[in-house]
C-alpha cells in the first residue's frame, strides 16, 4: 500500500478520535442547572431526579447549580458537582433562599463551592468541599447551619463569613489544608464548634474587622504557619474558649480588640501563646494552660486587661509585659520558664495571688518602673523566698524584694487556690501541699492535701460565713487536730491554719456540731458505703 495513502488513514483515524473524545467531554457538560422557583429542573436532562421537594443526583454534574427554591434538599448521593470554566463560578449558589439542605455531594473546581448571599436557615452537612477558591462562602446570611463536612485544599478560605452574616453556626467539619481555614469579616453572633481545624497555610481562624459576640469553643487547631485564633480590629465581646491549639507558628492573638474572654484553652509548641496586641480594656485570660511555647502570654501595648488562673509552664517566657499599664495578674501558676514574668516599659500593674515556681529567673525588669507586687494584704507565692512565717498566717514575716521600685510585701508561705464551693460561694486557701478532690456537701468541706513524706504540711484556708456558719472543726484523716482561728477573720469570712504530717491526708472542715451530730456526720458516708456493699453482694 502507498505510504501517503497510510498515512492519511492514520490521520484520519486519529482526527475521527480527537472528535468523539471531544464530544464525550461535551456530553458532560450540563451548562448552569436551575432548581426553580415552580420546583422544575432547568434543563430536564440535568441528572437530577425529583421526589417532591428533594433533588437527587443519579450521575456527576460538570457545571453550576442555582436553587430559586425555598424550602428544599439537595442529595449528591456521593456524585460530583465539578466546576468547568477555572474558577470562574460558583458550585451551588444558594442566594436569597431559605431553608435549603445541601448534602452528600463531591464539589471541586469553583470559586465558591457552596455560596450564599442573603441565605437564611439553610443546613449544608456531610458534603466534601475540596480544590475551589474558597469553600464555602456566606455574606449577608444568617442561621444557617455548616456541619459533618471535609472542607480541604481550597486555595482561599475553607469557610467565609461576610457582610454582616449572623447566628450561623459551624460545628463538627473537617477543615484542611486551605489557606485559611474559616474567615469572618464584620460578621457576629456566630457559634464555631468542634471542628478539626488542621495544617492551613495562613491562620485556623480569623476574625476581622467589627466582629463581635462570637462563640469559638471546642475546636481542636494543629499546624498552622500563623496563628490558630486571630482577632483583628474591632472584634469585641467574643468568648474563646475550650479549644486545643498545638504545634502552630503561634496560638491565639486579639489585635486591638476589648472586652473579650479568652478561657480554658489548651496552647502547646507555639511561638506566641496568647497575645495582646493594643487591646486595652477589660479582656479577660483565664484558665489558659499555656506549655512549650516561646512566649507564653504576651501582653503588647495593652492596657486594664485581667490575666488570671492560667498555667504558663515549661516556657522561654512565661508572660512578657510590654509597654502596657493598669492591667492585673493574678492567681497564675508560672512554673519552670526561663523567665517568669517579663516586664519591659510598663507600670502599675498588679500581681497577686500567683505561684513562681522554680523559673531560672522569676522576674526580668528592663528599668525603673514602678508595678504592684500585692493587693494590699496578699502577694504571691516565691519558690526562692527565704522568709519565715513565725506568726502561722500564710505570710512571710518580711518583703520580699524583686528590683528596684518592685517589692512584694506579704509573700505567700504557699500557693494560692481557689475553689468554687457553690455556683455563689468561695474557698480560698494558701497551702504548701498540692491540694486535690476539693468538694463541698452541702454541710463539710472535703479534700486531699499531698506532700513529700514526713515533712510537715500547712494550710490556711477561708471560708465564707455564709457557707457553714463561724466556728468550724479540722478533721485529718479522721483524727481532731488544732485549728487557729486567725485576726484577720471578720463578720463574713473566717480565717483557719492548721498543721498535719504529709503523706496523702483527707481533710475535712465541718461546722461546730454537738458530739452525737459529728459522729453522725462521719458515719453517713460510711453507712452508704455499707449499702453499696450489700447491694453489690445480692
């Protein structure tokens, strides 16, 4: 056969491939699809199969979806809704809709995965939203709900909030992978909850610009390069709480932002733990385990802000104070850290109440400045106090002295607790053994006191008046001993020291009772115990 005429066969054949492989990929293309106002399905070869109000995809879907519908559910069965312009659409646009369920679907290869303006009580769960944009987006759009989904390797924001969108709620997803993982801007009254916000290239979570009254609890953040929670501009009276960040450039920031309370949370392996960056006025840190951080609590250029109860252990710094003012700090325990506290250009702070505990250097001051070491009557706890305590009150008999202008006047003999007796009432104790099961019953106090063996323990607890009336009996390990009811008791609170050998000892402080109703009181738990006992045997 002539070579020519080969060879135009083959190009014959090949063109008549290109051809059908171009019409295949045509026949995917399904160009926009509306769900309509009427409930039809424009076009009707879309494959989407209707059943009243719920549309069901029986094949993948290689174009946008626009719902004119209030009031309906889109199932993807796990088919493939797929962008085919580059970026250029939306996968399903919700906009101006109420009440629409999206789920179950595969959505890739759009600006917005899921977008909503002005959209209200729509659910959007168990979809895997991954290669948009951004993820999902809703502006101007409130009470809508976002959860159960795998939001993953968008290039912008795995979830924005915009313009306004309010009393949203974004629980249970798994965020992955974007550039940011969910975006608030000028968007309040939002809940975010339990979601895995994991390894996305900026920040986990950032609110920005007049964002306020938020909820961001629960979250578990890990591995992000900025920080997991990042506040900015104007993002006040939100509540930050409960949530793990771990091994991210740095935790939580609020960058000029008030009013705002930041509680409970768990920071390791960061670079800055928790800062404040020129936010003055009345933000509230406490109960914050902050570990293994560069920075522990950073508090920048802030001013009349309240640090309490947190941990900041096993730190280069545990809190640093720069160039802020007026603020308190209190009831912290600020162990082994290269340096305890860090202040730098700052006075008239005040601490108290705070354990430092065995930090290579407890307190680094860069100049004269003048702080507050107690609130008058009590200071803080020094792990390299020498003083003594000759009087049995809690208080070392003389100052102790940190730097120039810096004096602690009634250092702690130990450390600092305070228990919630009731949801009204404290106790607050001052005691060299590691306290533990703290309860109260309703009549007696209850808890354990731990030491190193044989060494002699002390506590100095008190208690409110109103709790258990003024006259109290100590109880160790079942056996009386001496408790000094000290001057410093008044008509609301009593004051009691008291001494014990340590080992582990069960304390437990009751109101002055007659004898029978003492021996009552003790018998009761073990009658219960009896009952238990019985009950187990039949």
């Amino acid at each position: 056969m002539d070579r020519k005429l080969v060879l135009v066969l083959a190009l014959t054949l090949l063109i008549g491939m290109l051809n059908v492989a171009s019409n295949v990929q045509k026949a995917k293309a399904s160009g926009t699809i509306y769900i309509r106002a009427d409930g039809s399905i424009d076009p009707p070869t879309a494959p989407i199969q209707r059943d009243g109000n719920v549309y069901n995809f029986i094949d993948n879907v290689y174009d946008s979806i626009v719902v004119e519908r209030n009031n309906v559910v889109i199932d993807g069965n796990g088919f493939t809704l797929q962008g085919s312009d580059e970026y250029l659409s939306n996968g399903m646009d919700l906009s101006a809709r109420e009440n629409v369920t999206v789920l179950g679907t595969q959505i890739k290869a759009f600006y917005h995965g899921i977008y909503g303006y002005s959209s209200s009580y729509s659910s959007l769960c168990g979809n895997n939203i991954t290669n948009n944009y951004n993820g999902i987006e809703f502006s101007s759009s409130s009470n809508n709900n976002v959860s159960g989904n795998n939001i993953a390797a968008n290039y912008g924001s795995g979830i924005g909030l915009n313009s306004s969108s309010s009393y949203n709620s974004i629980s249970g997803n798994n965020i992955t992978n974007n550039d940011l993982g969910i975006y608030a801007y000028s968007s309040s009254n939002n809940n975010v909850s339990g979601n895995n916000i994991a390894a996305n290239s900026e920040h986990g979570l950032r609110l920005y610009y007049s964002s306020s009254y938020n909820t961001i609890s629960g979250n578990n953040i890990t591995a992000h390069l900025g920080f997991g929670i990042d506040l900015e501009i104007s993002c006040n009276y939100n509540s930050i709480s409960g949530n793990n960040i771990t091994n991210s450039g740095n935790g939580i920031q609020l960058g000029s932002s008030f009013n705002n309370s930041v509680s409970g949370n768990n920071i390791t392996n960061s670079g800055w733990g928790l800062r404040l960056y020129y936010s003055s006025n009345y933000n509230s840190i406490s109960g914050n385990n902050i570990t293994n951080s560069q920075y522990g609590i950073v508090h920048d250029g802030s001013s009349n802000n309240s640090i309490s109860g947190n941990s900041v252990t096993d730190n280069i710094n545990g809190i640093m104070i720069r160039s802020s003012y007026n603020s308190s700090i209190s009831g912290n325990n600020i162990a082994n850290n290269d340096f305890g506290i860090w202040l730098e250009s700052s006075s008239d702070n005040r601490f108290w109440h705070n354990s430092f505990d065995n930090n290579a250097q407890q307190v680094y001051i860069n100049e004269f400045v003048h702080n507050f070491w107690d609130d008058g009557s009590e200071g803080n706890y020094w792990s390299n106090y020498t003083g003594v305590d000759s009087n049995h009150d809690g208080i070392g008999d003389t100052a102790h002295s940190i730097y120039i202008y810096n004096t602690d006047r009634y250092p702690l003999m130990g450390i600092f607790s305070d228990f919630h007796a009731t949801s009204e009432y404290h106790v607050q104790t001052i005691c060299n053994s590691t306290i533990s099961d703290f309860q109260f019953d309703g009549t007696a106090i209850r808890f354990y006191a731990t030491g190193e063996n044989g060494t002699t323990g002390f506590c100095r607890i008190c208690i409110p008046t109103a709790l258990m009336g003024g006259t109290y009996r100590v109880y160790v390990n079942g056996t009386e001993v001496f408790s000094n009811l000290l001057s410093c008791s008044n008509s609301t609170h009593s004051y009691l020291y008291f001494n014990y050998t340590h080992s582990t000892e069960e304390v437990i402080i009751i109101p002055e009772f007659p004898s029978f109703l003492i021996l009552l009181l003790f018998m009761t738990p073990t009658l219960s115990t009896l009952k238990v006992c019985r009950r187990k045997r039949r």
